[in-house]
C-alpha cells in the first residue's frame, strides 16, 4: 500500500511516500523523503497500529528513525 505523508522535523513539515508491504510475515516499508529512498523494517502493535525503524538520508547524512 502507498501513502503520502508529512512529517515533522526541525526544519519544519516535509513531505513524502512511504509504501509498505508484509515480507514472510513482517512488515517492510520503503519511505521516499528529502529526495532519497529509504529502506524501515516494521511490526503490527496493537489497535492497527505499525512501527517502524530504520536510518532516513538527509543532506547532512544518515539519521536514525522510528515510526
């Protein structure tokens, strides 16, 4: 599935896609912001809920993340 999203960050609100799908029952997304693909690794919690985890490139290099 594929979503547009907004976040927000120091430098204010950015925009991007993230499209998750399930691999071998987990969920895997990729996140397309400040002009880079990223790769997140994620899990179900409960009441439909996701979260995911993984590193965002930005123009001053990689920064861990959870969503």
């Amino acid at each position: 599935m594929r979503y547009e999203i907004q976040m927000r960050t120091p430098m204010g609100i950015k925009r991007g896609e993230v499209f998750i799908e399930e691999r071998e029952g987990r969920l895997a997304a990729e996140l397309t912001m400040f002009g880079e693909r990223n790769q997140l690794s994620g899990s179900a919690v409960p009441e439909y809920a996701c979260r995911f985890t993984g590193s965002l490139k930005t123009a001053v290099g990689e920064v861990e993340c959870v969503l």
